[in-house]
C-alpha cells in the first residue's frame, strides 16, 4: 500500500512510499530537500524492514533541527506499519 507522510522541521516536505507487510520499497522524498542525500537514502532502504530503518536511521540529526530526512522517513514507516496494523 502506497503511502504519504508530511515531515516535520525538514527540507523535504514529504516522503511517499509504499508498505508490503514490514518491507518498505519505492521511497520518494519530495518537495525540497538535498538531492544527492535524497536519492541515496531511498535506495539504501529499499527492501528494508520497518524495524531494520529504525534502528539505522532514527534519531539522526541535520543541523540543529532535532530531526533529519533520515529521522523523519523511519517515523514515517513506523506510523504507517502501525497504522496498517491497528485492529
């Protein structure tokens, strides 16, 4: 399932990306950003699991922002992963 999540305190306002169970696949940042990072960052997690993305990529920082893309795209899958999951 595709979906869309609204960053906060970032360049890139949005990250798009699609969800098979806990694999996320097909990232797109969009709307801002550092282009070489945001391309690197989709194809570096492509077929990662929610929980593999979390533990690499949460809680980096860019700046003194509090958050980062990297940060930001692991909060994404784990809103989206629970948000699927939720009975």
């Amino acid at each position: 399932m595709r979906y869309t999540y609204k960053t906060q305190n970032t360049c890139s306002q949005r990250i798009e990306f699609d969800l098979e169970g806990n694999v996320v696949k097909n990232v797109r940042f969009l709307d801002g950003g550092c282009p070489g990072n945001l391309q690197a960052l989709p194809r570096l997690v492509e077929g990662m699991t929610v929980e593999e993305i979390e533990k690499k990529l949460g809680g980096i920082l860019c700046g003194r922002r509090g958050t980062s893309c990297a940060d930001q795209l692991s909060k994404a899958v784990r809103e989206a992963y629970d948000k699927a999951n939720k009975k």
